[in-house]
C-alpha cells in the first residue's frame, strides 16, 4: 500500500481518492488550488461548435448557451458527461488529451470558415491553441475560470501527512507542481524523504524546480490511469 498526496482541488481530489482506495492505496488530500469563475462575456461570433477541456469550464458555458444543439468537443468521458449533465444534446468525447479534440472536430468536417468557441481556463498549457492551428481549425478564447493558490500553514499540512512523508505525490498541472514546489521548500521536514512525484506531461514536469524535476516521473500518455499503474 502507497501513501499518496493529491493536491487537486477538493472535489476532484475526492473522484482521485476512491480510485486510490479502490486500488487498495490511501490518499492524502491537500489541495494547492482551487478554481475561481471569471465573469466575462463570450467573444461574438458564429461559432460552429464548442470546445472544453475541464468540467470547470461548463458552468459558464451552459450559462451563456444554454442546451445549445451545436456540438460540445469535451477532452473526456468525465467533461463529456458534464456537459451533458448541464443539458447539451450533443456532446463529442475525445479520447482524453487536447488533441483528440483537435482530430476529433476534425473529423467532423466543421466548415473551415466558421470557428468553434473554446472556453478555457486562464492558465492553461496552449497544448490546444497548438493542435487547432495545426490542424487549421479556427478557434476563439474565452476565459471563464482561473486557478488559485492555496498556501496550508505547517500544522494543516502535518496533519494531512499524518507524522511521516508520503510515498508518492501525484503532480497534475503546472500550478500545482509550482505550488508543490514552494510547499516543499517552506516545509522540508515534513518532506523527508522526498516522496516520488508523478506527472501527467513533460510540460508540467517542466514547472517543477530542476532537482525535484531530475526524478520525476511522466506519464507516457498523459492519462491519470497510468500514474496509478507506476504505484500499483
């Protein structure tokens, strides 16, 4: 049995969880973010489509467009069924990276003139920007959410580590590497030794300070099932 640190927001943190346990691992859920709404109006346009790539972003999308018939491309089964959830008639589910969005509207011979609507998150990768230009698929931007950083004092964080350091952290995107990072530096008592961090992608290994980047590890597909495979 591994002892794991998740630092995703709560919610999330606890779907994370009851796969760990269910793996026969315990979870230690110490969120480092947690996901703001932006109150901003979507861009004009006639969009052919729309695009996510976080459950967050579904909230305003389904308050600006509500059960709108256009497709939603969503990055997997989990935003998939949000969207679905929040009423779209026609949601798209890619196979789980930014990417398979792209190849998937696509396939879906969109007309070239007429973009889709990606709401996004503030802070984001660009991984999708780079597949839609690569792919020639016009596309607008909207921010609809940012990430925040949570800072747990010493005792709150003990406390969740429960005397000893966590085999394993599971490091899921660029701010919660940071944010690690800085947690790690501010209470490196609580970090020894330091646990094996686990990544979804060489780009959010690449926000970790070099010496905890130099033993990381990357998924090799981007996937949170493959992160469970490297402590099974």
């Amino acid at each position: 049995m591994a002892r794991v640190l998740i630092l995703r927001e709560r919610d999330e943190a606890r779907r994370t969880a009851e796969a760990l346990e269910a793996r026969g691992h315990q979870p230690l859920i110490l969120p480092l973010e947690a996901a703001r709404p932006l109150d901003q109006e979507p861009p004009q346009g006639a969009f052919a489509g729309y695009a996510v790539t976080s459950a967050r972003a579904v909230p305003a999308l389904a308050r600006h467009f509500p059960a709108d018939p256009r497709p939603v491309f969503a990055v997997g089964e989990r935003t998939g069924k949000a969207a679905r959830g929040a009423g779209f008639p026609d949601v798209r589910v890619a196979g789980g990276t930014a990417p398979d969005i792209a190849r998937l509207a696509d396939a879906a011979g969109l007309s070239v003139e007429t973009a889709l609507l990606y709401a996004a998150g503030k802070t984001r990768t660009g991984t999708l920007e780079e597949a839609f230009d690569a792919a020639a698929i016009p596309y607008a931007v909207w921010e609809v959410y940012e990430m925040i950083r949570l800072a747990p004092d010493e005792a709150a964080v003990a406390s969740v580590l429960g005397g000893a350091a966590p085999d394993a952290v599971f490091v899921l995107s660029a701010g919660q590497a940071e944010a690690f990072c800085g947690l790690a530096e501010r209470l490196p008592t609580l970090f020894q030794p330091m646990p094996a961090i686990l990544t979804l992608s060489r780009r959010i290994a690449e926000a970790l300070s070099p010496v905890l980047r130099r033993d990381a590890i990357i998924s090799s597909d981007a996937r949170l099932a493959s992160l469970f495979e490297c402590i099974d």
